[in-house]
C-alpha cells in the first residue's frame, strides 16, 4: 500500500453514513458526487497468474481504463503504461519488457476475464479554514455476482484515505480520527485481496484444474476397477479442455486434450486384456484416429511458436521474406484444425464420448465376484513397469548414428507410455526424492527424443513450403531455415545420447527395480 494512502475494512455491522457523520462533526467535509467504476481480474484457465503471484487487471470508470501489472508476489502493482487493452496472448503485445514478463508466466496460454466487481464510490473531501481540500477519501462497496445466474452481493466493504501533498499533517489527523473511533468493531487495515474475497465466495480454488491424476490408489483392488477409475479421470480432462479446443487460440487445451488421449488408448489397452473386448475395435480405432487428427495442429502450434526464436538469425530483408512461410504454416494449421473441430462437433463424437462415460460412471463396483475379484493392481502395475522399461532397454541399445527418424519415434513412444503408466501407478509406490529423480531422468530422455522428431517434422513442413512455392527469395529464406532445424536436430541427437546413458545407468536402473520391482516382490 502507498505510504501517502491507508485503507480500512468496514466491519459488516458498520454503517457507512454513520461514518461520515461523525467525520463531519470533527472536519469541514465536501461530499462529491457518487460514482461506480469496475475492476476487472484478468488470467489463464489454470490461473497461472495468480499461482505465481502476478496480477494483471483493469479499472474501468467507463470513461477510461487504466492496466495494471504486478510481475510477481513481491513486485508493486504499477500502471501499464502504452496498452489500451489486455492482450489475450503474450504474442499480441508489441516486443518489449511487459511481453517478456508476461509470456515467461502464461506461455501461450490466453487470458480471460476471470473475475469482475462493481465499486460503488462514495467520494469526500475534507477542508481546511480557506476551503481547500486537504485529504481525500473513498467510500468504496465490492458488489460481486459469481455468474449471471447469480444476483450480486456485496463482497466488501472499504475506507480509503488519501494524502494531498502538502498536508501530512491533516493526513495524520484524518487517519488518527478513525483509528481511535470507538467503534463495537474497530477499523481494521485492508489488504488488496478483494479478487481472493470473490474466489472464496465463488467455491473455487486456483488449484482445481489439474492434469494430474491424483488417484489413492489400494494395492489389493482389483486391476480392472482402478483401470476404470483412471479413465474416468482422463475422459474429465478431455471434457475441461474440448471448449478451449474448439476455440483453438490457447493452444495448452490441445496438449492437455491429446496427452489424455494417448493416456486413453494405453489405459483401453490393458483393459482388453483384463477384460476382453471391453473396448471393441471400433471405440479403438475411433481414439487412434482422434489422436492422429489433434498431430498436425500440435505440430504446427509448436512449429509457429518456435519459429519467431530464429528472428535473431536473419537480417531485415529475409525475416521479412519468412512471412510468406509463417502465412503458410498458419494456413495449414487453419485447415488441420477446421477438420479436429468438425470432429469434435460431429454426433459420432458426441456418442462415443457420452458412451464410455457412462459405461465409466455406472460400471459397478461390486460386479465383481469375491471369488474372482481379478488380478490385484499392484501385479498388473509390476508387471507393465517391468515390461515397458525392458522395452526402452532394448530399443534405445539399438539406436546408432545411422538410425532414423521412424527408429526414434518409436523409442520416444515407448518412453511416454512408461512415464504414462508411471503416472497411472504412482500412488502404489513410496513417494520421495528417488522417484523424483528417475522421473526427472525419464523426462530429459523424452525431451531430447521429442525436438530431435519436432525438428525431422518442422524441415518436412518447410521442403513442402519450398515444393510449392514459387517465391524465390521465400525459398532462400526457408533454405536457411531449414539449415538452422538441420543443426538443433543433431544437437538433440547428441543429448540423446547422455540423457539415456544416464537413465539406462546401472545405478539408476537399480534405483528403478527398488522403486517398482522389488516393492512388492514379497507379495508376488
């Protein structure tokens, strides 16, 4: 807070007219005209502003706005001056330090308006012997309503004190006036935590929106029933994310939709081999090919954001020319998303999606028979962690300078499906700083595999540029691209090599058949 202003909350039972009437008794004072003004709370879907301690939020008296931005919890909330409006993507801001700060909080995530309140103003001046004013102060009542559905109410109520320069001393006397007040409840300091206020009258927390399975899991229940509750769990996130797929500006929704698609299709595996044709071929091949849709968008969202990195590296004239490819690229998403969308709105999607839901929140508990309750959890958990890490073994002792893209794809799928079950199973296993540390090592692994085949995809995307373009100096520019994608690929390929040498160690792999393996070896 200001050191030239001190705010107060309004107990409940404290009338505000009653307030200004025992001011006046004390102090020449002007009542000035009423007003009402808003606060508007800007930030993501998953709240990444206010997780990180940042605020960004504007002042609308409806005749101008005024945006504020704190960068963090230890920062100052400061006008933002040069911008008109809230961007909804960090990229919509012109270059510059408030871009900066903004994007390394929200990434490509947009911006909602997430909570808005209406001030009521009562505003005062108090007089000194020649009429001028010597302190301001507000009368301010937060009226919030969480939804439309809902009528509004007051969420606080607020006593503000303004100094004027100049007259520290008729501050000091208004502030000491209200501080010694005798009141049933006296005025206690104010915190700016109104939209903190709004949340707890809305039920919501900041943390609600998770990826995270966050399963209990019992190591005695049956595999199939925790199989179940997993899918259950997954076909919620793809349910949080299908607005904001649709929309498609945010592209965070689509990685969190398609990751709980591929989680789908592993948990659908095992299914089936617990309980045949629990999922049949067709709901099967109805997730692949919904997989197989989301690949292209998510190639190029990954693609466009990257490219802007590489402005560095051209001058003037051919970064220039890079915008014909970039207008390419964004065509192409357009399309890939246009057929994802039509998907998602078509009635096959809408009853195969309310089908296993429903087959998910009826299937009975107890449909299993004591007497053949099915292979425990914690088996069924050993038993695919061993396999598939036996896998990657494999696989990745295969891999040469000579193997290709295709070879590396694979290796980087078997990966995700280890770290997937990983996550499915986590809660049977002792949580702590081992687990960590080989999830960690699995992730960097995944990295590396990961933007040496962005790479392999992003220079397919330029040749198929170049392939049909007939602008010369476009091509150059694509040709000098391509080089750049050429160089991070084998980088990536080389930091492949540590990062699995360091997750196939013997050490680390000893840490991974303590943590998984021998576990429950007693009990198999």
């Amino acid at each position: 807070m200001p050191d030239n202003q001190h705010s107060f909350v309004i107990p409940d039972n404290q009338s505000i007219s009653a307030l200004v009437s025992l001011l006046q008794e004390t102090f020449s004072v002007q009542m000035q005209a009423e007003t009402v003004y808003h606060r508007v709370f800007y930030d993501t879907f998953d709240w990444r502003l206010d997780k990180n301690g940042s605020a960004l939020e504007v002042h609308d008296d409806g005749q101008t706005n005024r945006i504020y931005w704190r960068k963090d919890k230890d920062g100052q909330l400061k006008i933002q001056l040069g911008v008109k409006k809230i961007p909804r993507l960090a990229v919509d801001l012109p270059a510059g330090a408030f871009r900066q700060k903004l994007q390394s909080v929200i990434y490509v995530r947009e911006l909602y308006p997430r909570i808005k309140l209406r001030i009521k103003r009562q505003s005062l001046a108090v007089l000194d012997k020649n009429k001028k004013i010597v302190v301001r102060l507000n009368f301010d009542v937060y009226w919030y309503s969480p939804s439309k559905l809902h009528a509004a109410r007051v969420l606080t109520r607020r006593l503000t004190i303004k100094a004027v320069k100049g007259y520290a001393k008729e501050y000091q006397r208004v502030e000491d006036f209200f501080l010694s007040m005798p009141l049933p409840i006296p005025l206690q300091t104010a915190q700016d935590n109104v939209m903190k206020l709004a949340l707890i009258t809305m039920g919501v927390s900041t943390d609600e929106y998770t990826t995270r399975l966050n399963l209990r899991l019992d190591p005695e229940l049956p595999a199939e029933q925790v199989l179940k509750e997993i899918l259950f769990r997954l076909f919620e996130i793809m349910r949080q994310n299908t607005a904001g797929c649709i929309k498609g500006r945010d592209t965070e929704f689509l990685h969190d939709y398609r990751v709980a698609i591929r989680k789908i299709r592993i948990a659908l595996k095992q299914i089936n081999h617990l309980q045949p044709q629990a999922a049949s071929t067709a709901d099967r091949n109805f997730f692949s090919a919904l997989g197989k849709l989301t690949n292209p968008v998510r190639d190029l969202d990954i693609f466009l954001y990257q490219l802007e990195n590489y402005q560095p590296d051209f001058d003037a004239s051919s970064w220039l020319q890079l915008q014909v490819l970039r207008d390419y690229l964004l065509l192409s998403r357009a399309e890939a998303q246009k057929k994802f969308v039509e998907e998602l709105k078509s009635s096959r999607y809408r009853e195969t999606i309310k089908q296993w839901r429903d087959y998910l929140e009826h299937s009975d508990k107890e449909n299993i028979a004591p007497d053949e309750p099915g292979k425990e959890v914690y088996k069924l958990s050993d038993e695919l962690l061993l396999r598939y890490n036996q896998k990657t073994l494999a696989q990745g002792k295969a891999i040469t300078r000579n193997s290709d893209a295709d070879t590396m794809h694979e290796l980087r799928k078997t990966f995700k499906k280890l770290r997937y079950l990983m996550e499915f199973f986590r809660g049977l296993y002792p949580a702590g700083k081992k687990l960590r540390e080989l999830i960690q090592l699995l992730i960097a692994v995944q990295d590396d595999l990961g933007e040496f085949n962005d790479r392999y995809i992003q220079i397919g995307m330029v040749k198929a540029f170049i392939d049909q373009s007939n602008n010369e100096e476009a091509i150059k520019a694509s040709e000098q691209i391509i080089k750049i994608l050429q160089q991070q690929q084998h980088e990536a390929g080389n930091r492949f090599k540590d990062s699995y040498a360091a997750y196939a160690s013997s050490a680390n792999q000893g840490t991974f058949k303590e943590m998984f393996v021998d576990y429950y070896g007693s009990k198999n």
